[in-house]
C-alpha cells in the first residue's frame, strides 16, 4: 500500500500538490516518472532519502518524454533548489544537499521559492 501526502508550503500557507506519492521504495525510486506521458496539475511523487545529499537526490530524465518541475527539500523542510527538468537530459543535480525532492507538473515551481519550508502532511484513503 502506497502513502500518500499533501505537500503544503508553511511559507505562503500554499498547498503545493494535493496528493504526492510518498516514493521510499526501490522501486518506486527506480521506475520514477518514466514512460508517463502526462501528469495532474494537484500530484506527483515525493521521494525519500535517509539523509541529506546531493548524489542520492540527482535525478536522470533518461526515458522522459516530458519536462517536469523538480524541487529539493533538505532534512528541516526547508527548499534548496528548483528546476524545470527537460526530458533525455542526463543529471540534474541540486544546488544544496537534500533528503527529498518532488517531482510533479512544471506548474509546481510557480508554487515554491528556495528558502520556503514546505509540510509534508498524510493523506487519509
């Protein structure tokens, strides 16, 4: 069974997605978002690290077909970098070391600043 969270921004009192897939597992992190075609305004995936880290948070847009909007979070909530991820590109690596980062519709990097600190709230079924 798969959690899911409401991604909210403490900042600006913003919910940044609605429902974001709480992605901890191998292979969850393995298959990401690739071979998806299109994605919802309000979801996307949140994935997890055990710490901060800018090599366990670089992303690949191998097998991408789409550009998506990506954001970093470190270990306190607290944004550390964004960016407009274009599809077959080969790193995208954060500014800053980060436990998560979101991948979801480009709309989302409207919804955050580096610097703002986001919640992570659970989602009831």
């Amino acid at each position: 069974m798969s959690e899911t969270r409401r991604i909210v921004n403490v900042t600006n009192k913003q919910i940044v997605l609605e429902r974001a897939k709480w992605c901890i597992s191998f292979w969850c992190r393995f298959r990401g978002l690739q071979f998806v075609t299109s994605l919802p305004e309000d979801g996307g995936l949140l994935f997890v690290s055990d710490h901060d880290s800018k090599s366990d948070t670089t992303i690949h847009m191998l097998f991408m077909f789409m550009s998506i909007g990506v954001i970093w979070v470190n270990s306190e909530g607290i944004v550390v970098d964004k960016k407009l991820a274009k599809p077959w590109r080969l790193a995208y690596v954060p500014a800053a070391p980060a436990q998560y980062f979101i991948e979801a519709n480009p709309s989302v990097l409207e919804r955050v600043a580096v610097g703002d600190k986001l919640a992570f709230e659970p989602v009831n079924p």
